[in-house]
C-alpha cells in the first residue's frame, strides 16, 4: 500500500502531466511538418498550439493559455482552413491578371501606406507606465467590455466581412468558365 501511495503523488502526476502536454505538442509539431497534405499540417498545428496553451497553463499563465487557444487555434488556424476550403484547386489553371488592376491595387496599397505612416509618425506616443501601471485581466476586460466595446465590436465585424467577401469571391471565381 505505501508504494501505490508514494507512486500518486501530486509531484509524480505534475511530471507525467507536463510529459503528456509536451508529447501532445512534439506530435502535433510531427503532424504539421512530415505529411503531404496541407489539412493534416493544419489538423497538426491545431494540436502543437493547443500543447503550447497547455505548457503556458503548466507555467502557471492561465490567460496566456486562453489567448494562445482563442487566438492562434481560434481565429489564425481556423482562418486557414477557410483559406484551403475555398481556396481554387491546384490542377486549375490561374486567370490571366489586368495590369490595371494590379496597378490600381498597388496605388491604393501606396496610399494606404503612406496615410499609416504619417499618422504613426505623427502621433506623439506615451510610454506605457505614464499612461496606466494596472495592466491587469480584469482591467484589460473592463477596458474591452466598457471603454472600448465599440472598437471591439467593429473588428468583429470586420472579421465578419472578410469572411464573407471571401466566401463571395470564391462563388464567383467558380461559377466563371476557365
């Protein structure tokens, strides 16, 4: 009986728990390499990111944990399954580009640029420390669901509309003849 207990001990099952985040994040780093095709290299960086949170959770940074988890698995990793989803399949043949397109986009891409770059140059920026010591979860939570809930609320919707833009634009690039 006193070998079963010093085998359950909260030591022994702390080190088995981290060798089963890290083999979980090793294998999920083998899957999103060594296959040949793209899905299961996505399928293996949702597991190696979710054995990433589970390191950061060991650490003792359960926020960190849930960011890494809503953001990188969340958002980026699922973002690039609708990406390989509606992406055009390999074996067809690209449409011929419009130099006026492209040179439009590359104008308005200047502009845009030049705009950001004034503004950010412009802007006289305070160090974090003059403007607030507290940078808390529940301060930052406070700020995005009181402060700043409308700024949040329009990325959502940006998110949104770029989903649907894209899906939109993947309807048509199909429908079109080749």
């Amino acid at each position: 009986m006193n070998s079963v207990q010093s085998l359950i001990q909260p030591h022994f099952l702390a080190q088995a728990g981290f060798a089963g985040v890290v083999t979980l994040t090793f294998a999920g780093a083998l899957i999103a390499v060594f296959p040949r095709n793209i899905l299961y290299n996505v399928l293996g960086l949702i597991v190696c990111l979710t054995g990433v949170a589970g390191i950061f959770l060991y650490l003792g940074s359960p926020f960190i944990a849930l960011m890494e988890l809503l953001i990188y698995v969340g958002a980026i990793c699922i973002s690039i399954i609708f990406a390989i989803m509606l992406s055009r399949p390999l074996h067809l043949s690209l449409p011929k580009r419009h130099m006026f397109k492209v040179g439009l986009a590359f104008g308005v891409g200047a502009v845009v640029f030049l705009m950001l770059s004034t503004i950010i140059y412009s802007t006289a920026w305070q160090p974090a420390s003059v403007r607030s010591s507290d940078w808390s979860v529940a301060t930052l939570g406070n700020y995005l669901l009181t402060r700043y809930d409308l700024v949040f609320e329009l990325i959502s919707l940006v998110l949104l509309v770029a989903i649907l833009g894209a899906i939109i634009i993947s309807g048509y690039a199909r429908r079109r003849p080749s």
